[in-house]
C-alpha cells in the first residue's frame, strides 16, 4: 500500500509520515522497524526512502535528520 502509488507514478522516491496524536515525537520500536522493512521494499522496488517524518502538535521529527534512519 505505501508504494502503490509510487509504482503506478513510476516514482524513484518517496516520503513516509505519520501522526503521534500522543505529542510524544520519539519514534517506538515498531516505527523504526517499519522503516527499516520500508527502507528494504523501497532498495527492491527501485525507489528509494528519503525519509521518515513524525508530526505531532508539538512539531515534527525527521528520521533522517535525527540519525535514526
């Protein structure tokens, strides 16, 4: 689902994101490891993961710019 779109637009890239409705930006065990599975699927496909932002009320978190990427 996350790459459908982006294999019909023939897309070489793409941005994750999702919402913390709790405030808290630190990215759980499971949002790092979806990265690192999306990270994987997107090196298969041919379209690389740029980068995964968390947003919150309180701001947002770049995974990228945070090192967790």
């Amino acid at each position: 689902e996350v790459f459908g779109e982006a294999v019909r637009q023939r897309a070489t890239a793409i941005l994750v994101a999702h919402n913390h409705p709790s405030g808290n930006l630190e990215p759980s065990i499971e949002d790092k490891d979806v990265t690192r599975r999306l990270k994987q699927a997107g090196d298969i496909l041919g379209i690389k993961v740029l980068d995964h932002l968390i947003f919150s009320e309180e701001g947002y978190l770049s995974m990228l710019e945070g090192n967790l990427f």
